[in-house]
C-alpha cells in the first residue's frame, strides 16, 4: 500500500556536482558505489590503453553530450580497481580565463610528474580536465605551443590524460593542432573514445538507487514506486535523441514526484498573503532591455509581469542555473508562488530622489560635483518625476501607456543623470557606498508620493532570511522591491540578478512549506 503522507522533501540530484554537494557525512566513492552502472566498452578501453602506458604518457579525448553522465564515470575510475591507475587527478580550467588555462594545465602536470614516475608500478596518474570543452578564442600559436609543452611532459612522466569533450567538430580542431606539432601524443586507435552513458534499461534502477542512497529511505517513502519510474521512462523515450540522457531522465523523475504529491500547491497554500517581487533596472537604456523580458499592458495587473520563454532562454543553456531551475519552478516563482514583474525606473527619476531625499555625506559630496540643476534637488519635483515612472503607476493602480517615450526633454534628462548614476554604481560596486542609503531615499519619496508606508532595508515579515531592498504591504498583498543598481546594460546581467535572487525567495518558501528543498 502506497504511503501518502509525505512529509520529506525528495532530494534527486542529476549533476555529478549536485551529487557531491548533497554527500556531507560520506565519502564520495562509498556513496556513488550505491548507485553507479558501468559503461563496460568505455572503461574496457581506457583499461587497455593504461595497460600500455608504462614510461610515457598519452591523451585521449573522451567524447559524450551534457548530462550523459561523464563526470560521475570518471571519479568511478578510482575504485574500479581492474583499471590499471595509481590514482586519479583533476585539472579545473574554470577557474582562469584565456591562454591561462593552457599555462596552468602545464604547470599542473609537471607539478605532478614526480609522483607520477615515482609510482609507475602502479599504473599511470590518470588526469582529468574540465571545463575546457574547446579552444576557441585562444590563439593558435598558443594552443601548437600547449600542444607540443604537452608532448614533452608526456614522454617524461606516465599519465593517461582523459579530456572530456562535447562536439565532434571540438576533437578534429583539436587533433588537426595536436599532430602539427606531435605524432605520438596518442595511442593509435585510442585518440577518442565515444561515451554515451548508461543503457537506458539502466535507468529505472540508477534512480531508484540514487534516491535511497542520496535520502537514506525508500522511493516508497517518496508515493514512488517503480511503476512511476518506468511511466517516466516511457514519457522520456519520445523526446528527441540528443536529450535523452542520464540528466535529462533523473529530472523528469524529480518533476513527476513533484506533481504527483502536489507539492508545490502545498508551498502556496502556506502563504499568509500573497507576494510579489519586483525587479527594478535603472540604468540609461534600461527600458530598452527589461521590455525583451517583461509583458506589456495598459492594465496594471499584467503591466511589467516576467516572461517565462525570456528567462528560461538563460537557463536551458547554462548547467549551472538548469541545476538550479526548471520550467516548473521558474512558472511557480513567476506567476504561482510569487508573482514577479520586471521594470525600470528613468535614471533621472533616481537621481532627484537620491539628491533630494538623501543626507548621505558621501552621496551629498559625489552629486555635488556635477552641478545638478536646482530643481533636482527638490523634493515636490523628485515626486512629480517618480510619479510618472512605472513604479508608482502600478502601486497606485494606474493604467500605464504602451510603448517608450521619446520626447527631446526626456533624452536629456536621460543624459543629464547618466554620469551621476555611473559615479554611485561605482561608488557602490567598490564598496564605499552601500545601496542601502539609496533604498532609504527611494522609500522615503515612494512615501511622500503615495503614503504607503514602504520600508527599506527591514526583514521580511514571514519569508526568512530575505531583506527586500524596500517592502510595502498593503491590504491585499506584500510587495518586494529588488533594485540593481547596475550600468551594465544587456540582457545577461538582468536575467543572472533577477535569477539569482528568485532563488532565494523559493528556497526560502519550499523552506518555509515544511519540505527542506536544495536546489
């Protein structure tokens, strides 16, 4: 008999990442042999050519699609022990920019050619690189250069090289540079080695043995059971080849627990009062750029709402943020569990509220030098400008006309506040500014304006650890508003805040509905 009393939230990691920051009190290779399923023809040939290497090294590209599960197959490499390695080693190229990484990958390798000849009787050091999935951008007599430094440590020290790669095209760029330069960087018949994953008849029993191992309880525990998981496995197999995966399969399963216990009504049902957070942009250009992410409506009920198809543009093609985010969760934090609007204010709006309501000594001295016509210093003519911002029109439930305005007075008060902005985001982004100052100016004539009662800088009444930069709550819903005090005016910088702060809001909800949730 199913359980439906489900009382824990189901952690289903899908990312070799996920997994590892999920395993706090065991190690990493105890867990993984819980769940792991051999790739037999990838691992019997990396058995073989480790066999062959005795004095001198080789490379080999591993080649396989996102998700298909390379990274959890590497790291099985060190207990697998039939596989000839005396120990296994991985080089991280995200963490340096340009030629860089080329320079740190050698460095890296000689640092470790010692140990590596020193233990030869065990086998060579296996050394995987991430995150360089091609060479792109470098320049090509750097990359021969890196090739042929290669070379050298190679024949002095046994290390099999496994190079994680993603497209074909990658490994004949990469091959046409390594064979200028040297012929015996490979073991002929070995140069790449294809890696598509698991079996999908696998599957079933690596999610199986994945959640019981992550959760340390049964998929019952979860209202699962295998019927559910091969109901998935059904769904799974019509989508198209590419994005059949390991990856792709486990987060299908995750969606599937999440609707079949209802567990995101659950969340909602929790909310005291309904929330909306809004994200305000305030740089120059700024209406340009939030328009391509956010509705436009003349009623205020749909005005500035977030676009789910815009924002899932940034997740679908980052692994960080598709670890973090799926097209169900981004709905919910959009229109379900929050309501989420995207908007800009006129840079100039900011500026004559931040001149005339501040008495920050360091904001009052950076304004000061720009000779600021009088009137933007006064506080009647802060509220006649903010009064006419998207802001004030959608608190005060005022229709708000389509389309950019583009008078010559508007342009040159755009202009006229640019500089002044870019010297507070500077002042801000250095650290000799806190943005808090602006926020309390804003609240304040936000308050002379409407008489809301807005507050900056005060904990949310019930969602924990969130500081909306300014609340207002009135009868009907609490509103957040989220300012990036931003110059950088393209698309990227807007979805990466209004994403990473989203987040926040949802862990804390899931949070607060009684179900921990680690996304």
């Amino acid at each position: 008999m199913e359980n439906h009393n489900v009382t824990s939230e189901l952690i289903l990691p899908s990312s070799y990442e996920e997994v590892v920051s999920e395993l706090n009190s065991r190690t990493i290779n105890e867990a993984m042999m819980d769940f792991f399923i051999p790739v037999t023809k990838t691992e019997e040939s990396i058995t073989e050519l480790s066999t062959r290497i005795r004095n001198s090294g080789k490379l080999s590209f591993i080649v396989g699609r996102p998700g298909v599960g390379k990274s959890t197959f590497f790291q099985s490499l060190s207990w697998r022990k039939h596989i000839n390695i005396s120990s296994l080693q991985y080089f991280d190229a995200q963490g340096y920019i340009g030629t860089e990484k080329l320079y740190k990958l050698s460095e890296f390798l000689n640092q470790l050619s010692d140990e590596a000849r020193a233990r030869k009787d065990k086998g060579p050091a296996c050394i995987v690189i991430n995150y360089l999935e091609n060479l792109s951008g470098l320049d090509q007599d750097v990359i021969k250069g890196f090739f042929r430094d290669l070379n050298g440590i190679l024949r002095r020290a046994p290390f099999l090289v496994l190079w994680p790669l993603t497209e074909e095209s990658d490994v004949k760029t990469m091959l046409s540079y390594s064979k200028a330069v040297s012929g015996t960087l490979f073991q002929k018949g070995f140069e790449q080695l294809d890696f598509s994953g698991p079996n999908k008849e696998y599957f079933c029993d690596i999610a199986t043995r994945t959640i019981e191992a992550i959760n340390d309880k049964q998929i019952a525990d979860f209202n699962l059971n295998t019927n559910d998981l091969e109901d998935v496995l059904k769904r799974f197999s019509r989508l198209a080849k590419i994005d059949q995966t390991i990856r792709v399969y486990l987060d299908m399963v995750k969606e599937h627990w999440e609707s079949k216990n209802n567990y995101f009504k659950k969340i909602k049902d929790k909310m005291p009062k309904p929330n909306e957070v809004w994200f305000i942009f305030t740089y120059k250009n700024a209406e340009d750029v939030v328009k391509q992410f956010a509705r436009q409506s003349e009623h205020s009920e749909n005005a500035w709402m977030a676009t789910h198809e815009k924002l899932y543009e940034y997740i679908r093609t980052n692994d960080q943020r598709k670890s973090i985010w799926d097209s169900q969760r981004l709905q919910l934090a959009i229109n379900g569990a929050l309501k989420t609007r995207i908007l800009f204010m006129s840079t100039n709006a900011l500026i004559m509220a931040i001149n005339s309501y501040s008495d920050n000594k360091t904001i009052r001295k950076s304004l000061e030098e720009f000779n600021l016509n009088r009137n933007w210093g006064l506080k009647n003519k802060a509220q006649e400008t903010l009064s006419r911002t998207p802001l004030i029109r959608l608190l005060a439930n005022k229709e708000h006309p389509i389309g950019k305005k583009k008078g010559s007075q508007t342009q040159e008060a755009l202009n006229k506040a640019d500089l002044p902005f870019k010297r507070l985001n500077n002042l801000i982004s250095t650290r000799q500014l806190s943005d808090s100052h602006l926020n309390k100016a804003i609240s304040d004539c936000i308050n002379d304006c409407l008489d809301m009662n807005a507050v900056s800088e005060q904990p949310h009444p019930w969602i924990k650890s969130v500081r909306p930069d300014i609340f207002i709550e009135t009868e009907g819903k609490q509103i957040c508003l989220e300012f990036h005090y931003t110059d950088k005016d393209v698309p990227g910088e807007i979805a990466d805040y209004v994403l990473r702060k989203l987040n926040i809001y949802m862990n804390q909800l899931e949070d607060y509905s009684g179900q921990k949730v680690l996304f």
